[in-house]
C-alpha cells in the first residue's frame, strides 16, 4: 500500500457484507473482488485491505494497517495493544452485542466454570478462555476448534466456549448456558503510531463520525409535517422525538412545519393519529445518517 493515505482493514468473512453496507450508507462504496484482497473504496485518501476479524487486531499493532473493524473479543483474544477509537454495535446478523458463552448438555451435571476441573473445553477463543479458567482457579484442558463447535458435547469436548446472538444454535444442539464470558460488539480499533499522527487521526475520526451516524440511522425514518398552530399542541401530543421536534415558521404565519425522527416501526401507528390531530402534508423519508 502506498504512503500518505489511510490504511483500513475490512474484515473478511461473516462481519464482511455487514460493514461494507455500514460504509455504504455513511458515505463510502466500497467493491470487492473474490479474486482480490485489496477492496477499491471511492475515497481518494483511502486503502483498503480485506483481513479475517481474528488476525485484524494483530495487523493493526503492528502497523500493516493505520485502523481497522473486529470485534472486541478478537482485540482481548490476541492481547493486542491498540487504540479503541470508537464502538460499533452490529454483527453479522443484527445490531447487537453477541456473546461468549460456556455451554455444555443439557444432561450435563456442570453448573459453574468450577465443575469444569480436569475437563475438556473446545473453543475458537483459546486464549482468552484460559485466562478466564485461570482466574476462576480451574484447570482444564482447552482446544482449538476449527468449526461446528455446537456438536463436539459430549463426545469430542465436556463444555464450549462459543459466540451466541439469540442463544437458538445452541439450544438447536441440545445445549444450556453455564456462564457469560464477555459481551462483545464491533470496534474501530488504531495503530498506536498512527493515531499520533495529526492526519491520519483526523481522517480517522472523521469516518468514526460517518459510521456511528449511519449505525444511529438504521431503523429510523424522518417524518415532515405541516401544522396550523391552533392544532400544535395536539399534533405534539402524539408526536415521539429524537430530541423535540425542529418547528418552522412558514410563509403563511398561521402553519408551522414540522421535522422529527422515529424509529421506523411506529411509524403506521403514529401518521393516523397525526391526522387525526390536525397535521397535513405528511412525508416520511429515509435517513442514512443521524450526527449528533
């Protein structure tokens, strides 16, 4: 990659399609190529890289990347010593933290990490599921587990160690929570050397400030409405706001307009009652970001 731009790491695989839809609706298209692991992104001042979340932390630090998205869990997998420049709640699946969870059978007499003595534990996140065993006392033994973690209990492991969002997974293979390990969600994580960089610091908080704007845009839609000032404090009434709802004067000095946001699910519930209240003119927009 050449000096003087941003190096960003995109994360290759599930968290893939989800990002790259995030950037897309703050501002930047970025298209990507099965045979290149070098995406092109319409920002004249920027790199990309495709990297898997689990290595992204690791090439970060070292400065093979300027900034770069993974989860919280694979930055404390790896010990990496970065720069968490902002927190992105979204996965692959949804916009919510995930967890890591110890399972084991449903038949399993195991109720604690403390019963976990001598046993075995397959996971993906080893390192981190050691340090946890070590701090609760417990010695065990912890395998890397290349995939299908679900079906290893109770033949190949006693317990797992596995990322959930809704938890059915694991239910679907006859499996229970013991323990939370950690949540975790998404970051915007930095190279040290290049966060003390003037330039690159700027331009990295200037696409923090892009993505956390279209992340607080999702599931949201702006509502814009004319009201006769006899009806506004009914319309109010009824009227949910981000904050309060913008009123502007208009030409004729007996309406008002009016401009708000809302989550998008009430809004079939909420536009009748407007009119019921008096409200006219009623549009409903898109919001691909919200900058507070």
């Amino acid at each position: 990659m050449s000096a003087g731009k941003l190096k960003l790491g995109i994360p290759k695989g599930s968290l893939e399609t989800a990002t790259i839809d995030i950037f897309r609706r703050a501002g930047f298209n970025i298209s990507t190529s099965s045979r290149s692991y070098f995406p092109s992104i319409d920002d004249d001042e920027i790199e990309c890289m495709l990297i898997r979340a689990q290595e992204m932390a690791r090439y970060v630090e070292d400065g093979v990347l300027d900034v770069g998205l993974t989860g919280r869990d694979w930055v404390l997998e790896t010990d990496s010593q970065v720069v968490t420049v902002s927190d992105l709640v979204y996965s692959k699946q949804s916009f919510r933290k995930v967890r890591w969870v110890l399972a084991v059978p449903e038949s399993s007499p195991v109720q604690s990490v403390k019963d976990l003595e001598g046993k075995i534990i397959a996971t993906e996140l080893v390192a981190f599921t050691k340090r946890y065993l070590a701090e609760n006392g417990v010695t065990a033994k912890v395998e890397f587990s290349w995939g299908a973690t679900e079906v290893k209990p109770p033949d190949l492991a006693d317990a797992i160690v596995e990322v959930t969002e809704t938890g059915s997974s694991l239910r679907a293979n006859k499996l229970r929570i013991v323990e939370t390990l950690m949540e975790s969600n998404t970051q915007l994580i930095a190279n040290k050397a290049a966060w003390a960089d003037d330039w690159k610091r700027r331009k990295m908080e200037d696409v923090k400030m892009l993505l956390e704007g279209a992340i607080a845009a999702l599931g949201k839609v702006g509502l814009l409405l004319n009201v006769h000032r006899d009806d506004l404090t009914r319309v109010l009434g009824v009227l949910p706001a981000l904050k309060n709802p913008t009123v502007s004067p208009l030409a004729d000095g007996d309406w008002v307009a009016l401009n708000t946001i809302l989550d998008e699910t009430t809004v079939r519930r909420i536009i009748p009652r407007l009119k019921e209240a008096g409200a006219q003119g009623i549009v409903e927009y898109p919001l691909n970001k919200i900058v507070m």
